[in-house]
C-alpha cells in the first residue's frame, strides 16, 4: 500500500481517483524570472506527505527551501538563488551568493577558511571560502516519477564538474530521491576524480536550519562522544552548547566540533525539535548519515538577528581550510580514477511524540 496525503491506498485505487498522479504529488521543472536568481533553474518536490522542497540544477543541485504542511524549516539567507554567473571566488565572496537553504554543498577543493596553496598546475592558487562546487551549474539533468510496485518514486539526477583547464577535473554525481507520501528525503553523491593524479579532497554539506523550527525553547538532541570549540570563543561557549536563545544583537557566532556517537549500523544521528510548533503538537528535524563517509561534524550557531541559524556540518574536513587541513595531517587526497561515495537523509519527525520515538531508538539526549 502506497500512502498520500495522509491515507493508505492502492496503487489502483489511486489511479482509478485522478486524472493525472501531478494531483498528489510529483517533481514541477521551473526558472526563476528575476533579480541575481534570473535564469535558475528549479525542481519542486511534493510528496503528498507534507513535506515539499526545491532542488537547484543550477547550483549543484543543492536543496534550496523546505517545508512540512507549510511550515518552513531551513533558515534563508537573503541573498536568494544567485545565478552562477555571478559568482566571485576570492575570500569569502562566497558569502554574496550563499542563500542559505536546507544543504548547501562546500569543496570540492576548499572547506573553510580562503588560502593560497599549491594548485593542481599553478605553483600558488587561491582557494576561496568554502569552494566552488556549489556555484557550479549541473548537467544532464534528469528527474522523474515511477512506480515500483505499490510506491511512486520521486527523483532527480545532475552532474557537476569542478575542472580547469590544466587544472583538477573533480566530478559530483548526485541523486536526490524521496516518495509519495513520505516525510524524508534521501541525497546520494558519488564523487570521482578524473585525472590521472592524486588531487586534494575537501568536501562538506552545510545544513542550515531557521526559524520557526529554531526558537526559544527547540532542542538539539545528539549522541556525541565529546565536544570542543572551533576558536576561543567557542570553547569558553561549551556549556552553552545546546542553549537556543531569541535573536540577539549582540550574539556571538559559534562553531563546535562534534565528535558523534555512530549506532550500531555506523550512522550518526542529530534532531532539531521544538515542542510549541503547531499548538503544541511538536516539530522535530533530524539528520542520518554515516560516520565512515563523514568523520567530521561542525555545529554552527549564529543566533543574532537577521542571521538567526543552526547548521549542522557533516564533513570529511574541518572549516578552517586546505592548508590547515594539510598541516592537521588529515588532508584527504583522491586518488586518479576514484571515486568516493556519500550518502544523508533529512526527514521530519511530526510530533513531539515521534521525536522522543527518535531520539530512544538512536540513543540521542540534548546537548
């Protein structure tokens, strides 16, 4: 049995109720038609379960905004969907054209802090924050819905190549894929270096959660071994990991370096919950992935006004940049002709009951 719109049904009995599947769910193709956005291309994902999101071939096939039952849950940055175009590589330009949403992708070459370092032709390159991959538009992009016996699969598929001329040729395939009905999403990304030279690896997905989702009184619930401070502010902040104040003028910005607890399937599993949302029904967000595809994980918080955000770093990589990476001695490098593989799921948890379901099956406590 399928399930759509909050009910149980057949395959046939749905077919035989409307004209066209597009009337519960499915994948609308569509551009943006102005400002820095003007000529972004956009995916929108419905369900039918609640839970919608717009995917962006144009920018790497990052998820641009969600929503359960109309609730948004990613913070958004004001910049909007900035076409690549205008795009600028040198310091943290990449700031300007940064809209936030539920996953921006960081690397392929950079994470983190701009530096010069030895480029794959060039003597010294400037690296700048964060990376490019995520200003880069896809190719062969492709999406779909399809019948696999009783469930109807919603999915879209877009290459992206970091590459130069004399230069690394750094390649992300990624697969975004969900379902009628469900609450969840699922990103597949296979990344292959196809030179015939080792290349430095950088790579991070940057989950950005914002209100009303995050609020006075949500809670971060993980299984984390331990924690330390990116900086010194930070680390005199560890007691106050999981506090979750109002916008602040005067609040500072946070990182924090999670050392998560993997279950015994190896996955990590991190939640956002807020109790008061829908008249106190409760709201929950959660992050699965696993811990040997990303043994690094950053929580920023930058609870002040106008930039009221969490986000939640999975990565292979710190944020402090390739050099300092090299000099931590854990610069990944890929080898000619490999390919790595990754794999999240972000979902919804739709009541303060599913949360704490969640959170007991997966061994998770507040931080």
């Amino acid at each position: 049995m399928a399930r759509a719109c909050g009910r149980e049904v057949g395959r046939e009995s749905l077919l035989g109720s409307v004209g066209d599947i597009s009337q519960v769910c499915g994948i609308q193709s569509f551009c943006f038609d102005d400002g820095p956005g003007k000529g972004v291309r956009g995916l929108e994902f419905r369900t039918g379960g609640g839970l919608r999101f717009v995917a962006l071939p144009d920018r790497a096939m990052d998820l641009y905004c969600a929503e359960y039952r109309g609730i948004p849950l990613n913070w958004m940055s004001g910049t909007g969907p900035v076409a690549p175009g205008l795009y600028s590589s040198h310091g943290w330009e990449w700031l300007r054209s940064f809209f936030g949403g539920l996953l921006t992708t960081c690397g392929l070459s950079n994470v983190g802090d701009p530096c010069d370092d030895r480029g794959a032709y060039l003597e010294t390159e400037h690296f700048g924050g964060h990376g490019r991959i995520s200003n880069l538009p896809a190719r062969g992009v492709g999406y779909r819905g399809e019948w696999q016996g009783e469930r109807y699969i919603l999915s879209a598929e877009g290459e992206t190549v970091e590459t130069a001329g004399q230069g690394e040729k750094l390649h992300l395939r990624r697969r975004i894929r969900t379902e009628m009905g469900a609450s969840s999403l699922q990103v597949t990304d296979h990344v292959t270096n196809e030179a015939f030279v080792p290349a430095p690896f950088m790579f991070l997905y940057h989950i950005n959660l914002g209100y009303p989702l995050l609020d006075q009184g949500a809670r971060i619930l993980a299984s984390c071994r331990s924690a330390t401070g990116l900086d010194p502010a930070s680390q005199s902040a560890l007691s106050r990991l999981g506090d979750i104040h109002p916008p602040a003028a005067d609040a500072p910005e946070l990182v924090f370096m999670l050392d998560m607890n993997p279950d015994t399937e190896g996955y990590c599993h991190i939640v956002l919950s807020n109790p008061t949302i829908d008249a106190g029904r409760g709201l929950g967000l959660f992050l699965r992935y696993r811990r040997s595809d990303f043994p690094y994980f950053n929580l920023w918080k930058r609870l002040t006004r106008r930039e009221y955000v969490i986000g939640w770093e999975p990565g292979i990589c710190t944020v402090q940049g390739r050099v300092r990476q090299r000099e931590r001695g854990d610069l990944r490098l890929l080898a000619a002709q490999e390919t790595a593989r990754f794999e999240m799921e972000i979902g919804v948890l739709d009541s303060s009951e599913a949360v704490a379901r969640f959170a007991s099956a997966h061994g998770l406590e507040p931080l």
